[in-house]
C-alpha cells in the first residue's frame, strides 16, 4: 500500500524520504490510520479522489507541519497519494515560511512553496510510477530549493541532534542550553525559528515517540518498561503523555487496529 523512495544526494540532507500510497482494493469501510506527535512535516498530493484527514475533505495538494496533536486518515477506494517527507529542519531550506506558523495547521500547500505546486501536481498526475514521480519532484525541489550556506543547515542540525541526546540523557532545558552556549530565552527563540516549537515541547514529543516506536515493534500487548527509563515520573504520567499525543489510552491503543497497522506498517 505505501511505497519509500530516498530522496537524492542532494536533498538527502532536507528531505527523508517520497512516498506514494495507493488505495484500489479497499472495502466500504475503507481504511482507518492514526498519526501520533510526531516530528515529520509532509507535503502530500492527492491525485484522484478525496480523503479524510481529521475533520477535513481534502481534495488539492496540502501541507502540515508538526503534529502536537494526533492526526487521524481516512482512505476510500481510488485514492492516490504521493507525498514529500521532510526532516524536522528541513523545510525551510525551501520555503520562508516560518515552522512556528506551520506547528498543527493544514494549509494549501501554494501558500507555502508557491504557484510551481499546480504544475508540480499536474505532472505527477500524469503517471503511476513511483520513480518518474520521484524525478518529476526532485527537479521541482531543486527549483524551490533556498542557498541559505552550508553554516545555516549545519546549526539546524547541530540543534536538532544536540536536542535529541538531552532528551535521551534525560536532562533539563537549562542544560540543553548550557550544551549550546546559549541563554535560556535564545533557545527558546531558535527553536521556534528553525524548528517549529518551543525546547519543552519538542523534547516532549522526543521522548514520546522514542517509546511509542518501541511499543510498535512488539506484538505483546501488555508490554511493560521502566518509565523512569524514558523519562516519566511514573505510569500516570506516561498514560497521561500517550493519550495526549494519541488520542488514547495506551491499553485502548494496544487493543485496537491502529496497533496491528504499526506493527505490519513500513511507513
């Protein structure tokens, strides 16, 4: 159903991956997916029928950046999406738009990378291959694609990994910005100007998802850990954090098919 291809030697740095998902063979009740928090902005085309994203029917090409909040797909049979997976800095290597305006929203996606995404799309409309799809996208990036220098993407880098090993060193946002020689208050600006949201929540949503993708790669159910491992208090604040960027309970999640999906899921 989904289908990853990798992104060229220059973009690689930007963008994590193009996918397409086809839906041909579905049955009436179609099919039902579950987005936790999570740090992966999307470009998605939609070239043939609408879908459901939340409350939303989408027929165009949108853009949603970072998800606080749980994100809930509904597909029908002839849906046909291709989409752009970028890394959490990556988006601003081609578009000005500020990540911080981007965090939960669904936006056209013209009003982000410009009047190239009704061409873009109608080329990629025009065949089913992954791989020409993949080249038509790839020449249209290059275009959009900002020279900001190697200095800036390399700080957003530096940013984002020194952020993910506070977060499994399990240490304070003081200390996050101590690492970086920063002030409290500027780290609080560059993270919400290259990354999209504040040093607390991101962190939150880290460490978050370092144990959900844990959960998905087990099929018992009653799976048990050491929370103060990954950096809760205590079982009740764990619950409180997974429904939170779920939507559910973790034993409602565990028994539902939005669990069987992850286990089996590649995307």
């Amino acid at each position: 159903m989904y289908h990853l291809f990798p992104a060229s030697a220059r973009l690689s740095p930007y963008v994590d991956c193009f996918w397409q998902s086809l839906f041909n063979d579905l049955g009436d009740t179609g099919y039902h997916e579950l987005f936790n928090a999570q740090f992966t902005p999307n470009l998605i085309f939609n070239l043939r029928t609408p879908y459901h994203l939340n409350d939303h029917l989408i027929h165009d090409t949108i853009f949603h950046g970072f998800n606080t909040k749980p994100i809930y797909y509904r597909h029908e049979k002839g849906n046909d999406l291709f989409g752009v997976r970028f890394y959490p800095q990556g988006v601003n290597a081609f578009s000005p738009v500020s990540q911080y305006l981007l965090c939960d929203r669904i936006e056209d996606a013209s009003q982000i990378f410009g009047s190239v995404i009704k061409d873009w799309a109608n080329q990629l409309a025009e065949t089913n291959d992954i791989s020409r799809r993949v080249q038509i996208s790839e020449r249209y990036m290059h275009l959009l694609l900002i020279d900001k220098g190697t200095m800036h993407h390399e700080n957003n880098i530096i940013l984002w990994n020194a952020l993910k090993k506070n977060v499994d060193n399990k240490l304070g946002i003081d200390a996050l910005a101590s690492s970086l020689c920063m002030t409290h208050r500027s780290l609080d600006r560059q993270m919400n100007d290259r990354i999209g949201l504040s040093p607390k929540k991101a962190s939150r949503i880290i460490r978050f998802n370092n144990v959900f993708n844990m959960i998905n790669k087990e099929s018992d159910s009653k799976i048990l850990f050491d929370y103060h491992q990954y950096g809760y208090y205590d079982q009740a604040h764990f619950i409180k954090e997974f429904k939170t960027f779920t939507g559910l309970s973790p034993t409602n999640y565990m028994a539902s098919d939005y669990f069987v999906q992850n286990l089996q899921s590649n995307h």
